[in-house]
C-alpha cells in the first residue's frame, strides 16, 4: 500500500501563534530527505526559530534510511494501541511505512512544542487536492457556532487585507459568514488559480476535538499540469501523482 503522501511540510507556529513554513520532509525510494525551507526561514528565525538538533546546516540536503529524531519522537511506538487503533480505523495497517502513514494522519504533533507536518497539495488527473485547518479561527468561531460537516464554503480573494493582498477569505456558503482564511503560503497558490478565473470547490469534513477547529477539503478540477508546473516558485507545495 502507497503511503498516505510522499511530502510534508513542516510549519512552526510562532509566540505570537503565526505559523511559519521552515522545512519540507519527503519519502522517496525508502529514504527520508529533509531540508529548509530558506524562502520563510528566516521569518521564523526572526521570531525566536532555531535549526533542529543534528539538522542545522540550513544550506544542506539531509538523507538518511532512518527517520530523523526530531520527527521519529512524534510518534508512539509501534506496539501502543493507539497507534494501531488510528492505523486500523483508516485502513492502514498494511502499510509499508506505519510510522509515516501515523505522521501523515497525526501532522506529528506534541503537547510539548509548536511544529506541526502538514499535508502538501496533490495533483492528480488534471486535478488539485487540499486537506487543510482553517487559518484564523480563534478570531472567528464565536460568529460560526452553525457550522457543521459538509457545509460547503466559497473562497474569495480579500481585496481589503492590508497585511497580505494575496489573502484568500473562507465564507460560509450560507450565511456568508466569515470562517478564516486559507493558510499561508497555501493561499499564494489558489490567489493564482482564482486570478486564473479557475472554479474552487470547498468544504468542511472536520472539527478538532479539542479546539472545534475544521478542516475542509479544496478541489479543483481541469488543470494541466503544465499550468501548475509553470509557478516554480510554488512547487515545494505540491506533490504530483
């Protein structure tokens, strides 16, 4: 069985719970290749990020057969029942690379610091694929105590963000109430695709157990990958198939 990605991009939220893209760790070929992220590096540097331990050159391509500590340590051994739980309830038991497939599931979180390894935009038949949290709840939840699984969404540029004029707003479709915003720098990408004229569809699946939280699912289809492939500097982003 495939695992669940092939990337993961790992953000840090900062003490002013601004989360920052520093690094992107991938599998490939049964090895495990991590490297930073020096476009939004040195914003998280300046916000009190420091390189991981036995990961400083910030210059350097690391490999290894053996998953690096920082990440290895976010899972639970292989033998806890919660691990095995999570697996079986996601149809992942047999996979090739379970400690993988549990960061890939978990974004490899612990109660103890602020990293966080998120799911990449796939490509796939001409299509764009996003699993993500929504940005900015903490100012919003109070106003969508309706929201519920399934609602779908609309997302629109907001032309009147004065700290980020590529900023995409999430509505609810109904109430045109507004849920948050996509996270940085995922909205550079759909900033370009809505610019494009192209047709988003959204929609929350999920809410965090314990914030509420919800996540939504983006989907856009009649893409060429040539189109994609054309934002270079966005590529780090996605993942094709």
């Amino acid at each position: 069985m495939k695992p669940i990605y092939n990337k993961l991009l790992v953000f840090w939220k900062g003490p002013n719970g601004e989360n920052f893209l520093v690094g992107i760790l991938e599998k490939k070929n049964k090895q495990y290749i991590f490297r930073y992220e020096n476009n939004s590096l040195n914003a998280a540097k300046e916000h009190g990020f420091s390189p991981f331990i036995g990961l400083s050159d910030e210059n350097k391509v690391y490999r290894s057969d053996k998953l690096f500590s920082v990440f290895e340590r976010r899972t639970p051994g292989a033998n806890r029942g919660a691990f095995k739980k999570l697996l079986e309830e996601n149809n992942l038991s047999d996979g090739e690379d379970l400690v993988w497939d549990y960061l890939c599931l978990t974004k490899g979180r612990l109660a103890t610091d602020s990293l966080s390894l998120i799911a990449p935009v796939v490509f796939e038949n001409k299509s764009l694929f996003l699993d993500s949290e929504v940005a900015g709840w903490s100012y919003t939840k109070e106003n969508n105590t309706a929201l519920s699984k399934d609602t779908r969404l609309i997302l629109q540029v907001d032309r009147n963000n004065e700290n980020d004029d590529k900023a995409i707003m999430i509505l609810n479709s109904d109430t045109k109430e507004k849920v948050g915003y996509i996270m940085k720098p995922f909205n550079y990408l759909y900033y370009y695709l809505l610019e494009k004229g192209f047709s988003l569809v959204a929609k929350i699946y999920i809410f965090d157990k314990k914030e509420g939280r919800p996540s939504f699912l983006i989907y856009c289809s009649e893409i060429t990958k040539e189109l994609i492939e054309g934002e270079k500097e966005l590529q780090y982003l996605i993942e094709y198939r």
